[in-house]
C-alpha cells in the first residue's frame, strides 16, 4: 500500500542505535556487500536512515531513524525486506517547470538502481543531522545542489512537505518550482549534469501528464507524485 501525505512539518529524531537486525547479521550483510561491491566497484559503504514509528497527525509527520551501513540496507533490500518493520528515509524535490512539467532524472547502469527514474534526492545521511535530528530540508536543497547544481537563487520551494509511505520507504520531499518552461529546464539540467562529471544521472525526462510516463521504470514514490499532480 502507498500512501501520500500533505503535512506541514516533520520531525525526524535519530536513535543512534546500532539496530538489532544489523548486529545479528553482520557476517551475511558482509558477504553480500563483498559480492555487490565485486560486481560493482562504484558502491559506497555510507551511513543511511531506517525510519521506524511512522506517524502522520495533525498535519506533522513523525519517525525515529535509526543509522545503519548502506551495505545493511542493500541486503535488505535484495533478500525481501527481512526483519523488522522499517523504511529507507530519503529526501526529494518534485522539481518543477514554469509550465507546470516535472522534471525527473534517470539512473545511471553503475548506480545500485540502475534506470530507475527519481526525483532529484537521495537518503537522509550523517551529513543531514543536527541537534539529534535528521534534518529533510537541508537534504533536499543539498541535493538540489549537488545532483542538479540549483541554489536557492534559481528555485522556490512551496510551503508544506510531501510524505510518501511504501511498505519499505519513508520519502519526504518538497515541491521545487524553477522559473523555466521544461525544455529549458532539461536542457540547464543535463548541462549540469555533464559539468559535475560523475555519470550517476544519465537523462532528464519531462513529464507533462500521466501518460508521459509510459515505459519508464518510476520508483514507486515518484509514481504517486505523478499521480497526485496529474491524477488519472
């Protein structure tokens, strides 16, 4: 089941852990991280979140995080979300266009999700806290930066966040307008893209309607996104 959620504010307290899950298979998520990084150089071994104690009331989402190895998350992920239940917590903009397109990017083949078409965004890491806490704006203008090279001189983001729930996901973005119809848009996009030189972005695709998004491999998240601003 995947909800989305209009709230207002989020708090996001981090429990330091570690989690029960990640000790208790240590040896597994190690050998599975040997294999994946064998066949896949290119992986990092950095700090995510797993949100745990989802809430959403009154107009504010709540979720304690706990901090685990991306190897942990990766095995997770690729043996069927064993364990407890939790959710990767990631940030993202539903980056959009003066003419009211969305702009998303795909995956690069050497990435962990190779082809899969996102939101500019990414998970809530170490870099994100402070005063204890996971902090999802910060992350997502961070990431607007660094994966799209837009400041806040080039974007607004409107009031109020956008909470997706999935069985496994916890993704909290915002919406990000940019002062340029979506062709210009792409192309200030890939410009950046090129210029940052690190190939995790291949393409950036428009969608202008529902029916833009035939054939492309969306993350769930992002197909309720779609979804909320073009309903069917």
């Amino acid at each position: 089941m995947i909800a989305l959620h209009r709230v207002a504010d989020v708090s996001l307290p981090v429990d330091p852990g570690p989690l029960d899950w990640e000790v208790e298979n240590k040896g597994a998520i190690d050998a599975h991280w040997a294999r994946a990084v064998a066949r896949n150089p290119a992986l990092f071994d950095g700090r995510v979140h797993m949100a745990t104690d989802v809430s959403v009331q009154g107009g504010r989402l709540t979720a304690l995080c706990v901090p685990v190895r991306f190897a942990s998350f990766l095995r997770w992920r690729d043996t069927g979300y064993p364990g407890p239940a939790m959710r990767l917590a990631f940030g993202f903009a539903a980056t959009t266009a003066s003419d009211g397109a969305l702009l998303l990017g795909r995956m690069a083949d050497h990435t962990a999700n190779p082809n899969r078409v996102y939101f500019p965004g990414g998970v809530i890491d170490e870099s994100d806290c402070s005063d204890g806490c996971l902090d999802a704006e910060g992350n997502i203008r961070r990431e607007l930066a660094e994966e799209c090279g837009l400041d806040t001189d080039q974007i607004s983001l409107r009031p109020g966040f956008l909470v997706v729930e999935t069985p496994v996901e916890l993704a909290v973005g915002r919406v990000a307008d940019m002062p340029w119809p979506a062709t210009e848009a792409r192309d200030r996009l890939l410009e950046s893209i090129e210029a940052r030189g690190d190939g995790e972005l291949v393409d950036i695709i428009a969608v202008g309607c529902g029916a833009d998004t035939e054939g492309l491999d969306l993350a769930p998240y992002a197909r309720a996104v779609i979804d909320w601003t073009f309903p069917p």
